[in-house]
C-alpha cells in the first residue's frame, strides 16, 4: 500500500538525535529505580515477613533518570525578551489562570536532568512568584525558551512594581503538574528556596535584554518563540515548525 | 460456532400450497409467504426423511426451512420432522390415528398431509406408513467444525479466528456423531451464508474448487485434519478477517442435508481466515501534514491536527472518526504509524497538538475542543473531502501517556454533563484505547465509566512505570475502573516512548529484553484494530486476538519470541459472575453466594489489587505485593493464595445460576505474584487444571495449558526493594464450555454444581503463588 503524503514534516533529525541519548546505564540488581515522584531515589525499607530473595538476578538497562532534588536555580539566562500583545491569551499554567498582554520571553540554560520529557510531575519552573510555559524539550540542547506572563510584586519599599525576571529568582520547584499550582503553593516553594539559600537573582548572560517587542497575538510570538527555538535547540525544529505552521 | 445450540422442532402437519401449521416450539400458526413455497421447489428429497412421499418430503422441507428464514428455529438449524405425529409425542400412534379420523373429509390443513385439498384416504396411507416410533433421521446440525488442535484433552479446542498461511484444523467428534465414525466424508469449506442464504441455497460450492475428504475416526483425538487452505484469501474489503462456512457432508452428495455438520449455518461464519493485522489495509492513505483548525477555545499554540483518511473516501459512506493525543513531551506527529495504519483500513483519523504540560485536565479539554472542532470543520478540512465522509456518531479516542488519562477524564466530563459539545455526545465516542496511561487524577475523574476501554501497555516502562510507591505511574488504574467491556495489552519489553516514534529512550527492565518501537508499533497496531473493528464494527474476526494467549494466537508479523499477554473482560451483562471478590469478602464465600473452600493452599486473602507498601520485595504483609492496579479510593478486589503441593479451590455454583449450557465461556483472570519464593522456586508459564463438576458427580477437566502458555511468570526486571519481577499481569483465561463435554465426557453443563481449580504437579504447575479474580460464565 502506497501513503500519499502531502507535505510531510521530517521527523529525522529529532529522531536521530533522541534515539543517541546516551542515558542508558546498567544497574545492580538491587537497584532502585530513580523514577519515583514521591521517594526519589531512596532505598525503601524492608518489611517484617521478608523472604530472601533469590541471588541471581538479570542484568538490567535503567533509562529514566530520577527527578532531581529541588528546588534548584537554572544555569543562566542567555536571552530576554520583553513582549506586548495586542490581543491577549491565556496563561493556563497555573490554576489561578491569567490573561496576558505582556510579559517575557526568556531564553534559560539548565541542568539536563531537569529537562527530560517525563509524564509524571515535572519540577515546576518558577520565575519570581510566576509559572513559566516551557515551549520546547530542551533535553539535548540544555536550551529552554519560556514564557513569563508579567507579574508585579511589592518591593522592600512597600511600593508595588512590574516584576523583573532578570531581578527575579528562577529556579525549579518542586514536581506537580502546573495546573494545580496557585499562588499559595508559589509562596510554599519560594520559602524552599529561601530555607534552601538560592540566590535570589540568577545568572544573567550580559548581552541577555532585549529591547521590547510587539505582536499582534499569541500566534505572532509563537514566530519569535519559533526562532529561538531554532537557534538555541536545533534538535527541535520540529517543535518550531509547528509554531510556524499556524495560520 | 454459532452461540446457540440447534433447536429440534417437531411438525405435525401442513398443507401444500395455502399454508402450514406447526406445533412444539411453535406457539402459532406460520403462514408460508409464496417466496417460501417457491423456496420448497428447489429442494431434493434427501434433506427430511420422515415423509412417505416425495412430494410429502417436500413440504416438509420447505416448512422447515421458511421457519428457519423467519427465525422460529432459531434461524440456525434445520429441524426435523415426524409425519403424522400430530400430538408430538414422538410415535405416530393411535391418537394421531383418532385425530385424523375425526379430521376426514375435511379441509383441515393439518392433516391434508398430501395437499390433496381435504383429509382422506392417501393421508391415512402415509400415517399408517409412518406407524411408530419417529425414526427421524438427524437434521443438520449447528456444531463447531473450525478448531485448533491439542495434544490432550479436549484435542479440539473450538476456535474461530485462523491467520492466513498458518494452520487451520477441522474435526468431528465421533463420542457424539457416532454414525460418522469409521466412514469418510466431506469436509466443504464455503463462502460465508447467511441463514437466509442457507435456506434458500443447500447446494455446497467449496471455495478450493472441491471438498477435501476426512476419515473420522474412532476417537476425537484422531478426528481432527488440517484444512487445506492454499489458494484460499483472508480478508473481506475493510475487514481483516474473511468468513467460511464449514460442512461436513456425511453422505457427500455435495447438499446439505440430513445427517451432515455445519458450522456457520446462521448469519455469522464458522471460521475467519485473517490477515496480518501490523499490515496495512486495502486503502491508500492521504495525510494532511498539518492543519490548523483556529479555534479560540483551544489554546493558539496548540491548534495543529495531523489527518489521515483513505485516498478513496469520496466512494466511502462516512467512516468512523479516530482521535489521536499525545502525551507530554510529545508531538501531534510522532503517530504516523498508526494513523496511518488504521486510514489504510478505512478510518478517518486526526492526531492534535495536546496541551499536556499543565496537566490532565487541560489535556482533556484540548481533546474534547479538538473533536469539536474537527467534527464542525469538515466542510473546510482537506478541500471538504471529509465534508459527509466523518461519523460524528461513532468516535474512538486514542491516547498515550498524560493524554491517555486525557481522553479518560475527558470521557468522565461528557458523562458528567460538565462539557457539552454540539457535534458530538457521550454516546457517540465507543471506544477509548490509552496507551500507558498516567493515573494522576484518580477514581473520581479518570474514569472510563462503561465505555468500551483498552489499555496498552510496556512492562519495560520506564517512566509511567507501574511502580507501587506512587498512584500516579500505575496504568492499570484506569483499567480497573473500566466497568464495560475491557481489554488490556500487555507486552513485555516495551517502553514508554515505543508508542512513538521519537521519544526518550526509557526503557528500562532486563538487558536483551528490549523489543524496540518496530515491534511495539506492530502489536500497538494489530490491538487497536482489532479492538476498533470488535466494538466499532462489531467485527468478530478479531475478537480473539483480543482474548486468546498470545502463543495459540498472534498478529502474523508479531515476532514468536514476543511475549504479550491478553486480559479481556465482557461487559457485564454478558456475564455471570461466579466470584469476582467484590462482594461477600469471607474467603470462603464467593460473590455470587456460593460457598468456597480450599484445600492444601496456603495464606488465602481478599483484598484490594494495591501493592501495600513501597516496594516489591516479597513479604507476608503484603498479600497483594505487585498488585499495582488501584488506589486504596478503587474498588477492585482480587483473591491470592499459594501452594507446594496438591491442592484446590472449589467454588460451589448457587442453584439459580448452574445451567451454562446456554453459555458460551468460562472464563477467570489470574496473575503470578511477583517475587514470591514459589513463583522464583517454578520460574515459568504456571499451569493449572479447570474442572466442572455436575450435579450427578460427573467432572470434565481441562488444563489450561491446552490453550498453549499458561500464566505468564512476572517480567523480570528488578528495583524498588529486593529480588527480581515487576509488577503482576493479570491474564484472561477463557474456555470454551463446549469443550467439557468434548470427547465423550457427560458432564451436564445445564446442571453444574462446582467449579474446581486444581493445582500441583499432577495438574499443572507443582508450585505457585496465583492472584486471582473474575472466574465467570461468559455468553457472548
């Protein structure tokens, strides 16, 4: 049988590159697998009535890493991009959603291990006291291009100002799955990290801001989303063909 | 087989050329319309032999077979017949005589018995010939012919599904056609007839251009042949599976007639003889790359659709629509496989953007608004090639991963009534097929509800993994709460991202056991096109890859070193249950309220399918170690217990439920216990013995190792505490109750009292650890 493809997007170079990740390791046969949301990596303890098991056991491949500990800083902010939308969308990363007309693109380096595509809870990735939208994997390049609705908090001052990302700690907390997450459980995460002595401030790479941008709409900065995409995560130019496939 | 078992019908009278009367199973009188008269007219004398007269045989044969076309036989059978027996006492006697004395001279037509117009002396002629006991030889008989074969007890294993280019049996059994023994007949093989059809047309056309003859035997086990089927087809346009009509005829003059076997007298065939289900089927596919349906309910960023439909749709009536989403971290894209694949065998399919990444419930909406607007675009999709060609009434949903809990919440939010589409209901979505689902939402909200529901699933998964220290990575969840029909297939060595194309490598589990995404994505193709064509189509053909163990019976190109395992469950009111542990808790007491007892087995406990701890590591205080099937909020319940020795469980059938032999199965579903010292000790397929006892005493036994395999023994992947074995697999077994009287045994299946389950080396496995549930009759 014979498929007509009408225009086919290719698949290779993402494929090509997924299939050599190199995360594939053996482990001892006692081994827990790392992959657990709510006991990452630890050793469970042994029950009463244990029988012993057997000695032998087969050598075994372990492919999914664990979620790191969190909450963690990501590396470095590469790029910056202030954003203003005529017509507004919705930012559906949290459960308090917010309509946005401003906000930032930000173009982030991070530790791998935070970035591996999983479908159980991901670390949250906070900006400040905002959920950023991840646009791309990120996994092979390092590379997250994100998106940060605008936000204002009260300063030391008592005055309150439009938030600023670059001013702003951005860091992974703990995994949940963003449409759960609401101002409270932001604040939960932040005193984390402040238990935890995160720098309020990350690394911002000096040729990071941007001057401002304006788009029509979502769809438009999905273009600019496209690009960066292209520039800093090659092995996802599938992700950014389709942002440009939009109508 | 047909389901239902041939009725007999006895008539006492009829009149040629105004009408005909019956009595027996007949409650009224049957008016012959004159396309059944003209019917009679094509019939030999051969088919009844209870009338004196040829023209006699003849009105008896087209009474027989016009009842058979209306269905008042049941429209499988052709019955027979007793001339002059009027009060069906089975002689003709001296009250039929009386009865046609007080008749004569009129015009009675149930005693004209030569169509004469009134009742006189030629009647009285043919009642006198008739005179005594009815000899009335046997009519054909619905029976199973298509069968695979075994090498015990029950020898015939009576089966329907064949691959094409792989064997096919036949056989006769010759404890219950005794006047078959011993002679040579032939074996017809036909091109499948309705009931219809078989009344008016009894001449056998064998599709290999001629019968193959077949010695019968003196015992079953040596009265079944291969069927030659070379130069024989598979498939029927947009089905996998060709139906044939098998005949045996006794008398091998070519009709079917008065002592011959059918199998496929009714609507439905005798035998399927099936295509590779991973290959493609008779469609050319177009795919639309990417379309972008715009809308603003869906988020911008996630409006892209991938569409695949058959080249030829414009000649096509509207097809069912197939819905493909993602998982997290995937693409719309990664699916060519199978929305390529299920196109090719006449589906419309769209595979959507699916916004994972803030969860299920997003997820579900993106879905849910994709299917709207998918329905609401048709006219513009594709230049309006789909514009009439899509079923909005018949949807099947696919998901993987985060989108596969997606379509069941998204399911759970039309049942609700919380999301209203104006294209599309509830009803209209029949299937749901999620691949390796994550469970985050839990009972209330990720819930199949009674839609149809199949599970695939990786025991090599590496990330929505099975794992019993959280809720969230167990699939099987899902397919608990699942309270219609059900499927599940479980396919070991298979990862997560196996479903795609392109996805992260996670497999994880013993180094060598990998099958890699090729072989995933043929199993993945064959299961949810037998699923869709079983519940969309109501396709039989591929009910049974959905059922048997996989080594009696796989899709052609799936590799025989490949282990899948099939669980399947009826929806309930194509059963009885016997127990399913969900009520009366007592060990000793089954569901259905019959009494339970055990012998020589060990640690018997009910309880619910959750492993009770963190780990797998074996211990006596965690009954249900790797039962990682539902949250301590789910209801599903299952029984365990162990044994070293011989032993059995026997399970006393109340009296109001112990008639099976309207039924067609029984069927239990049953799981080793990953890492129990017995289950490392028999390392292996565990076996056992099924055992039906009647109320006389008599039993029929059968080892389930006569369907090949037997319960799979745990994968042996390691982690989460110590030892080696992941998480139970729960397998359907499902026997054909026909096979208990098989071969001579007199097991009375109208009379069943005990259901036994016999372990140890004498029948089976010597030792074992077995989780089990579900033991039910099964009519459909």
């Amino acid at each position: 049988m014979k498929n007509t493809v009408i225009s086919a997007v290719s698949t290779s170079v993402l494929t090509s590159v997924l299939t050599s990740v190199a995360l594939v390791s053996v482990a001892a046969a006692s081994a827990v697998p790392p992959n657990s949301t709510t006991n990452p990596a630890t050793t469970p303890s042994t029950p009463s009535g244990e029988v012993a098991p057997p000695s032998k056991a087969p050598p075994q491949v372990q492919g999914m890493p664990s979620v790191p500990a969190t909450p963690a800083m990501v590396t470095e902010v590469l790029e910056a991009i202030p954003f203003e939308l005529a017509n507004s969308y919705v930012h559906n990363m949290r459960k308090d959603v917010v309509t946005v007309t401003r906000g930032h693109v930000l173009v982030i380096r991070a530790p791998k291990a935070f970035l591996i595509p999983r479908q159980l809870a991901d670390s949250v990735l906070l900006v400040g006291a905002q959920t950023a939208e991840r646009c791309n994997v990120g996994y092979e390049s390092g590379v997250l291009v994100v998106v940060v609705p605008q936000t204002s908090e009260v300063g030391s001052d008592g005055v309150t100002r439009v938030a600023d990302p670059l001013r702003s700690r951005i860091y992974f907390a703990s995994p949940e799955l963003p449409e759960r997450v609401d101002a409270a459980w932001i604040a939960a995460e932040a005193a984390k990290a402040d238990a935890a002595k995160l720098p309020a401030t990350c690394a911002v790479n000096a040729r990071a801001l941007n001057g401002a941008r304006t788009f029509d709409d979502r769809d438009a900065l999905g273009l600019l989303i496209a690009d960066l995409i292209a520039r800093y995560a090659p092995d996802e130019l599938e992700r950014a063909e389709a942002l440009r496939a939009v109508d | 087989m047909e389901a239902n078992a041939p009725l007999s019908v006895r008539f006492v009278c009829n009149i040629e050329g105004s009408g005909a009367y019956g009595v027996g199973s007949l409650s009224s009188r049957t008016k012959f319309s004159d396309e059944l008269m003209q019917m009679r007219t094509r019939l030999t004398d051969r088919l009844m032999t209870c009338g004196t007269s040829r023209s006699q045989v003849r009105v008896l044969a087209s009474l027989t077979l016009a009842l058979a076309a209306v269905g008042a036989i049941n429209g499988n059978s052709l019955a027979g017949v007793c001339v002059g027996d009027f009060d069906g006492n089975s002689a003709v006697d001296g009250a039929d005589l009386a009865a046609l004395l007080d008749a004569w001279s009129s015009s009675n037509a149930q005693f004209d018995l030569d169509g004469s117009g009134n009742v006189n002396g030629g009647d009285l002629a043919i009642v006198l010939n008739a005179w005594g006991a009815c000899s009335v030889a046997a009519a054909p008989v619905e029976v199973a012919i298509a069968c695979s074969s075994s090498l015990e007890f029950p020898w015939a294993i009576p089966f329907d599904s064949f691959n094409f280019g792989e064997a096919a049996f036949a056989s006769v059994d010759p404890a219950r056609f005794s006047d078959l023994a011993g002679r040579t007949v032939d074996l017809f093989v036909l091109a499948n007839r309705s009931s219809a059809q078989w009344a008016s047309n009894l001449t056998l056309v064998d599709v290999r251009g001629a019968a193959q003859p077949f010695v019968v035997a003196a015992t079953l086990a040596s009265s079944i042949t291969s069927i030659n089927l070379v130069g024989v087809s598979a498939g029927d346009g947009d089905s996998p599976g060709r139906g044939l009509d098998l005949v045996i005829d006794a008398d091998r003059d070519g009709t079917l007639s008065a002592g011959d076997l059918i199998d496929g007298s009714g609507d439905g065939p005798g035998m399927w003889l099936v295509k590779d289900l991973t290959a493609s089927g008779p469609h050319t596919v177009t795919t639309l790359a990417s379309y972008d349906i715009n809308d603003p309910d869906v988020l911008d960023t996630m409006e892209l659709e991938r569409i695949y439909y058959p080249a030829d749709i414009a000649s096509l009536t509207s097809r069912p629509l197939v819905v493909i989403s993602h998982g997290n971290g995937h693409q719309y894209t990664w699916y060519d496989y199978l929305g390529t694949h299920l196109a090719s065998w006449g589906y419309v399919v769209m595979s959507h953007q699916n916004d994972t990444v803030p969860g299920i419930e997003t997820s579900s909406t993106t879905t849910l608004e994709h299917t709207e607007s998918f329905l609401a675009q048709l006219g513009t999709i594709a230049g309006g090639a789909l514009l009439g060609k899509v079923d909005s009434t018949r949807i099947i949903w696919i998901g993987h991963s985060r989108g596969g809990e997606g379509i069941a919440r998204a399911y759970d939010r039309l049942f609700d009534g919380t999301f209203t589409s104006p294209n599309y209901t509830k009803d209209s979505v029949l299937t749901l097929v999620s691949i390796a689902p994550t469970d985050f939402l839990g009972t209330a909200s990720a819930n199949p509800h009674a839609v149809p529901f199949m599970l695939l699933y990786g025991s090599a998964d590496g990330d929505v993994c099975g794992c019993p220290d959280s809720e969230v990575p167990d699939s099987f969840n899902i397919f608990e709460r699942a309270e219609g029909l059900r499927q599940s297939t479980y396919v070991h060595g298979a990862d997560h991202n196996d479903f795609n194309c392109c996805g992260f490598n996670d497999f994880s589990g013993p180094t060598g056991t990998a099958i890699a995404n090729t072989e995933a994505q043929r199993i993945a193709k064959a299961a949810s096109l037998s699923m869709i064509r079983r519940v969309v189509e109501n396709d039989r053909s591929t009910e049974e890859y959905l059922w048997r163990q996989y080594e009696s019976l796989k899709p052609i190109s799936v590799l025989a070193t490949t282990t899948v395992i099939n669980e399947w469950k009826p929806a309930s009111a194509n059963l009885a249950v016997i127990d399913n542990v969900q009520t009366n808790t007592a060990t000793n007491l089954s569901s259905a309220g019959g009494a339970v007892s055990y012998s020589a087995v060990n640690a018997i406990v009910e309880s619910i399918h959750n492993d009770n701890n963190i780990t797998f590591t074996w211990a006596t205080t965690d009954p249900m170690n790797g039962a990682t099937r539902g949250r301590t909020t789910d209801a599903t319940r299952a029984l365990v217990f162990d044994w070293t020795a011989a032993a059995f469980g026997a399970w006393s059938v109340p009296a109001a439920m112990k008639d099976f032999s309207s039924s067609r199965f029984l069927s239990l579903r049953a799981a080793q216990g990953t890492r129990h010292p017995n289950t490392i000790a028999a390392l292996g397929d565990l076996t056992f013995t099924v055992v039906l006892l009647d109320e006389l005493g008599v039993e029929s036994a059968i080892r389930i190792s006569t369907f090949k395999g037997g319960i799979e023994e745990p994968y042996q992947r390691t982690g989460y505490g110590t030892g080696t074995g992941w998480q139970n697999a729960m397998e359907t077994v499902r026997i054909p109750l026909a096979s208990f009287t098989a071969d001579g045994r007199a097991v009375d299946l109208s009379r069943i009292a005990t259901v036994l389950l016999r372990f140890g080396a004498a029948d089976g496995s010597s030792q074992g650890r077995l989780v089990v549930d579900d033991l039910q009759v099964e009519h459909d």
